[in-house]
C-alpha cells in the first residue's frame, strides 16, 4: 500500500493538527504543510522518520568511510579546483 501525500495549507495545519497526527500515525497519509503556497514543512509517522533517520546515517556512514580514506583537504582547496575544472569545461564547449 503506497502512502498518499497531501498539501495543506498551514492555517488548516494549526486548526486539524490532532485529525492530522491520527491520520499521519495510521499510515494513511503524509501531509506537506504550505504557507502562501511555499512548501514549509512535512509531518511523517514516527515510524517513517526513524526508517529514514537509519537510512540517512547508514548513507552518511559510507561518505565518511570514504573521506576518511582521501587528503585531507581544505573547503578553499576543493572551491579552487571546482572552479578551475569548470572553467576548463566551458572553455572546451566554446571551441
């Protein structure tokens, strides 16, 4: 059973809350919260938030394993080259 996602706006947020959190708990639904039609904030389950906290830590552990292994190298450093590299790029695509 897939979860559908709906959009409130957040004035609906402040006055369904407890109709929300039900819907929200009993996996029916994932609520994205919108205020002046700008997307704010997105209510889950907690048992939604804890699966992708655990998926967000597993994938950031394998970014680590993998800095650890590389120079230690600076943010400068690393801007310096990014920009070096793009300018090769752009240069190349002019010719």
């Amino acid at each position: 059973m897939s979860i559908k996602t709906k959009t409130i706006p957040a004035l609906e947020a402040r006055t369904q809350l407890g109709q929300i959190m039900k819907q929200v708990q009993g996996g029916r639904v994932r609520v994205l919260v919108e205020k002046s039609g700008v997307p704010m904030v997105g209510i889950i389950s907690a048992e939604e938030f804890r699966r992708v906290i655990v998926e967000r830590d597993a994938r950031f552990e394998v970014v680590d394993r993998i800095r650890r292994r590389l120079p230690s190298v600076t943010d400068t450093e690393v801007q310096r080259d990014v920009r070096e590299a793009l300018k090769r790029v752009r240069r190349r695509r002019r010719a």
